[in-house]
C-alpha cells in the first residue's frame, strides 16, 4: 500500500475512533487526523483530492447515525440515506483542506511559526464552524478528550475552540518531528523549529512537551479538588427488567421497570434535583392517543423518585416531556399544573404564542408557572427548514413530529426561582444550544448562575454514538464557565456533571429512570474564559499576524545569510 493511502487510513480511523463510536473509543487517536493533514500537505501533490477523501470518510463514518435518523423517521432507504453522513463529513473535510493549503504554501516558513499559525487557523475554524449557516460546532477536536477531564481543564482558561488549537498543534509539532527525522535520515539535515531552537533537542519534541503541559495543569486542577463525602450511590425501587426497545415504541407506559440512584451528599446545606428520564419513543410522542400515557408515565416516575429520596427535591424533565400545549391540550395542562401542589418543576414543553410554537423550558410551582425560557438557536432542519418553496416537505414532516419551531427572544434567558429559602439561577440549554460555547458565556457577562441546565431530546438518534457525542459536548460547558450541569434528556444520556466535567450520576440509553443528587448553590465565581471570551478571537488575530511577521522575516534571513554564505565560497 502506498504511503500516502496508509496515512489517509490513519486520519479516517483517527475520526472515528477518536470521537463516540459504537466499536471502542480511544480520545488520543483523533490527534491522527490533524496528523495526516500535516504529513499529506508536506509530501503529496494531490493533498487537496486527498485530504478532502479522507476528511470525508472520517467524518462521515464518525456522523452515521445521521443515515439510521433519515432511515426510521425520514423513511428514507438506507441507500439513499448513507449520502446525508457522507455529505456532512464533506463539509466538515474542506474546513482540514483549508489548514492543508496553508501548511502546503507555508513550507518556507520555520516550524514554530507555521504551526502555532496552523493551530491558530484550527481556532479559527471551529468558530466559524459554530457560526456559519447558523453554525453546528459538532465533533470538535477537544471534545473527543472530554472523556478524559484531566485534558480538557486548561477550556477554563481558553474555551473548548482555542483547546482544540492547542490538540491540533501538538499533533502537527509531532508529524513535523517525523518528517524532519525522515529528511535527516535522507539529506543529513533537518529544518529548524525557529523559536524552538534555544530548546536544543527539546525543541523537536514540542508536540509531546506540550500534551505533558495539557496533563500537567488538569492533574494539579483536578487534584485540588475538595473530596466529597458521599453517603449511598444508587437505591432501586424497581429493578428494570430487560424489555426490548421494540418494546419502549409500542408503549410509553410500561410499568415496573424503572431505575432510580440516588447520590446523597452528608452536607445538608443543599438543594436535591431530581432528574425524570421518561423514555418515550418519538415515533408514538406526539400521538394524540399517548398523550395521556406520558403525562401519567411522569407523574409516576416523580413519585417513585419521591419516595426513594424520602426528601424534597426539583423534578427536571427533559425537552418537550410533555408533547402538549397550554393553548390546544388545556385539560392536560391544567392536570400538570394541579399535581405540581406542594412541588417545583422544571419541564420542556411547545408553547403556543401569537401563533408561533416555541422550544420551551417551564418552571411550575405550587400549580402556578412562575418562569419560562424559550431555545433561541434552533436546530436547521431538526426544528426549522429555511423558506424555501421547495422545503416545504420537510416543513411538513418536522410538523408531523413536533418540529417548526420559532426562534426565541427571551428578556431573561437565565431562569430564577425561589427554592425553599434560597433563590436558585439557572443557565437553560435546550438541547442543541450545549453545543454552542456563547450561549454560556454571552449570557454570564452580564448576569450569573448557580447551575447549568440542559434538558435535551436524543430520542432521534436511536441507540448510536450520537448521544455519547452530543453528552461530551455538553460537558465542556461545565469547564469552560466553571458550572455543573443537569442534564435531562428524554431517552439519555442523562446526567449529573460537576463543574470540571467529570460525570458524577449518570442514566443509561432507552431506560425508565431517575437520577438524584444534591448540588450545592453559591455564589458563582467567573472562570477567565467567560471573562475574555469577547477578546479571545482578536487575540488570536493578532497573534497570528505576528507570526505570519516573524516567519516571514526569519525567511528573508536565512535568505541572505545563505546567500552570503555562497558568495563566500
């Protein structure tokens, strides 16, 4: 097999492997993406062809639940629907092509200069890619370590963008380590690293020395964290039977099966939440003919949580647990609302207003609504399609399954409620907006929050890697503001995450449960990433333009001493 082909095998493998996948997941392997990236643009002529083939296949292989979603609610052949995977991961190749021109045309630049700009432009794209078409930030590259906490510690100080820069260079520092070793073993000579050569030796094996800095500073971070002294782990009230998942899409109210853990916490100066993971299969949720069974499937789970707890706690339900409206289901409505006597709840529901539906998040105490947040980013194409005439399609099948939704303009889109005798503030991420960096840190700037909320609907993606995905991304919001997070989510992953996004309580896929667990409600503490966040981007900016500068002057020296140096001769 020719070289090149095996690198490309490397960076596709390196994708899938590297991020969720139903096989095994191995977080370091996604640095052999932005490895074969470096390694083909350096020694290929076709890197352009052959970047975009191997970008295109890893993420493809790495979005194929995207194929299972158009199969079971799309009805779209699995032939026909494998194009949807391969056609995101297209899009997501060209943005690793680009970094490849660069590193192709700035071969004449010193090392340390070409790849600190790489791992800059690295940067940069991930913010574009959280931005452009209304953005989908999905798989990036450090979310793939957020199964690793102590590695992604450092988002606290940069965010999640710039720690994928950071990934990237070391990736790139060690593909530039083997190609300068291979020139050596060749010529005799190797390149020298620019900055780096005051190092000596060490300057070859930057990539290495700064994953050890990466380590380093989530090992002293994570190990000054104060030990909590947990009294029980998980009580079980009805120990969950094995039902078949054909089982969960002919009824949403099966009894006897649900799984409820409890974490306890000796520190009574807390608050409980109480997650409800209802399980409800999409494609019988909006049925006019189980509305009624879900409502009451979560009416039993909360008292079964109840009564494990044996102690009060705020009952979160996922996005759209309630497949009703206030506006057209008035009689549902009003029985949430009178069994919510003596409770507080937070729920997702649709909320009908001047005609437009609404992604919502309702908080229901003592039978009264007392605060709501509606999703301001929605999903293209998942809760929205463009007005297109030729969409109208999907405009029709998003309606069909509790789609077309309108954007949400919330006066206060962080949630405050009265708890007993604390006032607790919560951050709402609905679902996909755990995916978007400044949907945390915009709102921070000029408010706070005790807590993170997501509640979410993964439902859709059947039992793939998307929900494992969808969770890590999530918990680099934890680090980045310094947070812990609830996670609600209809059919999981749901989940309790700790403000260095380390999951304390977790559910598993497809299950009837309910997570429990005390958090604590101080005052918030701003990380440095939501303090600069505004100015990280034109940092950047001006660090790349200065070593763009300096890589262009270090050349233009080299230039003439070697040709000093011939004249000499």
């Amino acid at each position: 097999m020719p070289q090149k082909y095996l690198v490309m095998l490397l960076g596709i493998l390196g994708i899938f492997l590297g991020f969720e996948n139903p096989i095994k997941t191995i977080p370091f392997f996604v640095l052999l993406y932005p490895f074969s990236l470096y390694i083909l643009a350096h020694s290929s002529k076709n890197y352009v062809r052959e970047t975009l083939i191997m970008g295109m296949f890893g993420y493809g292989s790495a979005f194929y639940w995207l194929a299972v979603t158009a199969h079971v609610y799309g009805k779209i052949p699995y032939a026909v629907a494998l194009f949807f995977p391969l056609l995101l991961g297209f899009y997501f190749a060209v943005y690793g092509t680009l970094l490849a021109v660069y590193a192709h045309k700035a071969r004449h630049l010193a090392p340390f200069y070409r790849i600190c700009s790489l791992g800059l432009l690295w940067y940069f794209t991930e913010i574009f890619r959280g931005w452009f078409l209304t953005g989908f930030p999905w798989f990036t590259l450090s979310s793939a370590f957020a199964p690793l906490p102590v590695m992604i510690q450092t988002a606290s100080i940069f965010g999640s963008y710039a720690l994928s820069g950071f990934f990237a260079m070391v990736a790139f520092f060690m593909a530039e380590l083997m190609l300068t070793r291979k020139t050596r073993k060749h010529t005799g000579t190797g390149k020298r690293f620019g900055m780096l050569r005051s190092l000596g030796g060490l300057g070859n094996y930057a990539g290495i020395l700064l994953l050890v800095l990466l380590y380093f500073y989530g090992a002293v971070t994570l190990q000054n964290v104060p030990q909590t002294d947990y009294a029980s782990t998980v009580n079980v009230v009805r120990k969950k039977l094995d039902v078949s998942y054909l089982a969960v899409h002919e009824s949403p109210a099966i009894q006897d099966q649900a799984l409820h853990k409890v974490l306890r916490w000796t520190d009574k100066d807390m608050v409980n939440f109480s997650i409800i993971q209802g399980n409800i299969s999409q494609n019988i949720k909006w049925s006019p003919l189980f509305q009624q069974d879900s409502v009451n499937k979560f009416f039993r789970l909360s008292a079964e949580a109840e009564y494990t707890v044996k102690e009060e706690s705020i009952l979160i339900y996922p996005e759209t647990a309630l497949p009703i409206t206030s506006a057209y289901h008035k009689d549902l409505y009003q029985e949430v609302l009178d069994w919510s006597a003596g409770k507080t709840m937070l729920f997702g529901i649709p909320s009908l207003v001047d005609g437009k539906y609404y992604n919502t998040v309702e908080a229901v105490q003592n039978g009264k609504s007392t605060a709501s947040y509606a999703k301001e980013h929605l999903v293209p194409f998942g809760e929205y399609v463009p007005s297109l005439p030729f969409l109208s399609a999907f405009h029709d099948m998003l309606a069909k399954y509790g789609g077309a939704y309108s954007l949400g303009q919330n006066e206060q889109p962080i949630m405050h409620i009265r708890y007993q005798d604390k006032n607790i503030h919560l951050l709402p991420l609905i679902c996909y907006e755990a995916i978007f960096p400044e949907m945390t840190w915009k709102r921070l700037q000029n408010d706070f929050a005790h807590v993170l909320l997501n509640v979410s609907n993964d439902a859709w993606y059947d039992k793939s890697s998307a929900p494992y995905q969808h969770l890590n991304l999530a918990r680099m919001r934890c680090v980045e503001t310094g947070l812990p997070m609830i996670r609600a989510s209809n059919t999981g992953i749901s989940a309790f995450i700790d403000k260095y996004g380390e999951i304390t309580l977790q559910s598993e896929l497809f299950t009837d449960e309910s997570l429990t667990m005390p958090l604590p409600i101080r005052p918030y503490a701003p990380t440095i990433f939501i303090v600069t966040a505004p100015y990280l981007p034109f940092i950047g900016i001006a660090l790349f333009l200065f070593l763009q500068m300096m890589g262009v002057l270090q050349y233009r020296l080299e230039t003439v001493r070697r040709a000093a140096a011939s004249s000499q001769e």
